[in-house]
C-alpha cells in the first residue's frame, strides 16, 4: 500500500503490465538506480495493471532465465483505481496510461510526467529529485 510510504520521499511510476514492453525498458532503466534513488533518501515503488498472478508469473519467469528481479515494490492495481485517482487514466479511451511522479514527505507532488509513453530518464530523475527535495524542504 502507498500508506506504506508516507511520510518519507518516493517515486511512484504507473506502468502498464510486464506485457508492455515499454514498460519493461523503463523499470530496466529505473532497476539499476533503485540503490541510488535510496541512497538519496527516496523510496522506489511501482503500481502496475497487472494483477498478483500476472506479477508472480513475471517474477517466475525472471527467476527461471536468470533475469535478476527488480529491487524495488511492484504494486497491483488491475481494476486502475490508483491510476485513475493519480490521473494517469486516458479518459477518452478508457485505458491506463504511463506516469512518474516524485512526492515529498509532506505528500507534495514535486515532479511528474503522464504520457503514453514512459519516462525513460533515470539519472536525470535521480539528480532532479534530490534538486527539487533540497529545493522543497
């Protein structure tokens, strides 16, 4: 649960399912950075479409091709709920859509990116968020 996090620095990224290969490059790009983003004080989380089963599978997967899993939460939310409530919902298409979000401490959403296309700029994210948390305190 996001609950899980308040009160401390996190970045949220809404991604589509291990189905969207898109997706798929933006937390490879992210995973790598996770340790870095901590480092800084800034927790990692990701909220995808898939449900528990589709997650477990993923990390199955993974484990049986060496794949190293990824070293930071993947929360579910398959009905988008979240997604909706965060406004990373295409209204027009009823679809889930890709966003980044950096929140403070205090709950403030300090940075964010919603696109149909994930934001794929780790180490411009991580120096952004320290800048902006320095910025912000």
């Amino acid at each position: 649960s996001y609950a899980d996090y308040q009160g401390k620095p996190v970045l949220i990224v809404f991604f589509l399912g291990f189905g969207c290969a898109h997706c798929v490059a933006q937390l490879k790009d992210l995973d790598p950075r996770a340790s870095k983003f901590r480092a800084a004080g800034i927790e990692v989380i990701s909220i995808g479409t898939d449900d528990r089963n589709q997650v477990r599978a993923a990390r199955q997967a993974a484990d049986e091709n060496g794949v190293d899993p990824l070293h930071f939460d993947v929360l579910c939310d398959p009905k988008g709920e979240v997604f909706k409530k965060w406004g990373v919902w295409d209204e027009f298409d009823h679809e889930a859509l890709h966003g980044s979000f950096l929140v403070d401490g205090k709950g403030r959403i300090l940075w964010q990116d919603v696109s149909k296309r994930p934001f794929e700029e780790s180490d411009w994210l991580l120096a952004e968020s320290q800048r902006l948390l320095k910025a912000w305190r």
